[in-house]
C-alpha cells in the first residue's frame, strides 16, 4: 500500500484504478462468503496488488496543503490498525 501510495504522490498512472479497487472488495469478499481456502502465497499476490492499487488511490488524492509523508504514514498506519482490529 506504501508503495502504491508513492506512485500516487508522484502521480505515476495506473490502468483503472477505481475498477480494480472494486473488484478487490468483490475478490476479497468472496472467500468469506464460501469459506474457500487457498494457498498462502496466491492470497498474498492478490491482496498486494490489490494493496497497491489502493495506496495509489490515497497518494493520488493528497491534499495540497498535507504532507506527503505524513499523510503516507497515517494510512499506512491507520490501515494496519483496521486489520489488527479485524483479526
């Protein structure tokens, strides 16, 4: 997600973001929803690249009067704090 929010700030494009950010709730939603197992590694591939799809919708929309690496800090951090507070 950092990552992703660094090619954001730097306003490097990424094809369709808003369309994959959706798709990863459908994706990531669904083993929930069947209870599906997979492998480490696969589930990991996804949830990164979801991740860097999601920081770079973050960096992207950085206020103009933010700092860049605080603002980068506090959602990194605040979404670490989202899935401590899910596990």
């Amino acid at each position: 997600m950092a990552f992703g929010g660094v090619l954001g700030v730097l306003r490097i494009p990424l094809p369709m973001p808003e369309v994959v950010i959706a798709l990863s709730a459908l994706i990531l939603g669904r083993p929930w929803q069947c209870a599906c197992v997979c492998r480490f590694a696969a589930a990991a591939v996804v949830v990164a690249v979801f991740a860097i799809f999601h920081g770079h919708a973050h960096g992207a929309e950085l206020p103009t009067a933010a700092n860049p690496l605080a603002y980068g800090v506090g959602f990194v951090v605040a979404t670490g704090c989202s899935i401590c507070a899910a596990s």
